[in-house]
C-alpha cells in the first residue's frame, strides 16, 4: 500500500515555507508548554480527591503529559534546525515527532473512553497541530534535498565522452 504525504509549498498558502515552520514550531513550543501545564494542573486537582475510579486517568493523564513534555524539547529542536537549515536535524525531528505522536494518541483514547474530554481536546488540538509541523518538515527537508543535489550538479565539472590520444611509445605501467 503507497500513500502519498503531501508536498506543501508555502505555509497556509501564504507564507514561505521555512518562516511558516519557524512560526510554527515558535507556536507548537509554546502550546506544548501551555498543554503540559494545563495536564500537570488537573492531574494534580484530580489527585487530591482521588478514588478508585481516577487512579488510571491520573496515570493516563501523567503519560500524556510526559509525552507532551518530550515534545517540548523536540520543538526547541526544530527551531534550532529550522534557524540553521540542518536537514540531518529536521529529519530526526520528523522521526521523533512521529514516534511521539503516535505515542500520544493511546492515552489520549485512554482519557477519551473515560470522558475526560477537556484533556482529551488540549491533547489533540497538540496532536494536530504537530502533525502539520511534520507535514511542513517533510517538505522543506524535500526543498533542501533538491537545492543540495543541485548544488552539487552545479559544481562538478561536466564530463563528456572524448577521445584520448595515446602515443605508441608511452607506455602505461
């Protein structure tokens, strides 16, 4: 089965590709940080009047949370990468951001299942927000692959097909 991920151009059809990323990621990091501290907050009310029934949403909650927290540090990775046009470092924020979105999403469902709906929507409002950051990374590690090949293509010399002329009495060894 091939799927086929889009290849984006400019950022919300307006703005260049890498100023929308560094936006983006300035954006993603700060409501990463604004997500973790919302689950921090209700896990900890959650936690003083704890049952029986809450005691797998406070642990959901805190993985989710942890997760989100590890996605702090990937964007603070991206902005470094997008700032410098690191492409080795783009990649590994692509593979981190969707090893950590995957992630995400189990205890997401997890709070979903048991109606905790305002973590489950600041959990996914990050998840989607993420995905698109991923789906721009893709294409300007993309755009840098290209310009890079180029470059290179640029800069070795042509070489074409010409005959060398080899006197008899030069010899070779």
């Amino acid at each position: 089965m091939h799927v086929k991920v889009p290849d984006v151009n400019k950022c919300c059809f307006c703005i260049p590709l890498r100023h929308g990323i560094l936006i983006f990621a300035y954006l993603n990091f700060l409501f990463s940080i604004v997500s973790v501290a919302w689950l921090v907050i209700t896990t900890e009310l959650k936690r003083q009047s704890i049952t029986a029934d809450s005691s797998l949403e406070i642990m959901t909650s805190t993985v989710l949370f942890s997760i989100l927290g590890m996605g702090v540090i990937l964007n603070l990775l991206l902005i470094i990468a997008a700032h410098q046009k690191d492409i080795s470092m783009l990649r590994l924020y692509n593979y981190y951001a969707v090893a950590t979105l995957l992630a995400a999403m189990v205890p997401s469902f997890i709070l979903l299942s048991r109606r905790m709906f305002s973590e489950v929507i600041v959990a996914l409002l990050a998840l989607a927000m993420q995905f698109y950051v991923i789906i721009l990374v893709r294409s300007e590690v993309i755009k840098l692959e290209k310009k890079l090949l180029v470059c290179d293509q640029e800069s070795r010399p042509q070489i074409t097909e010409q005959a060398v002329d080899i006197p008899d009495r030069i010899t070779l060894l």
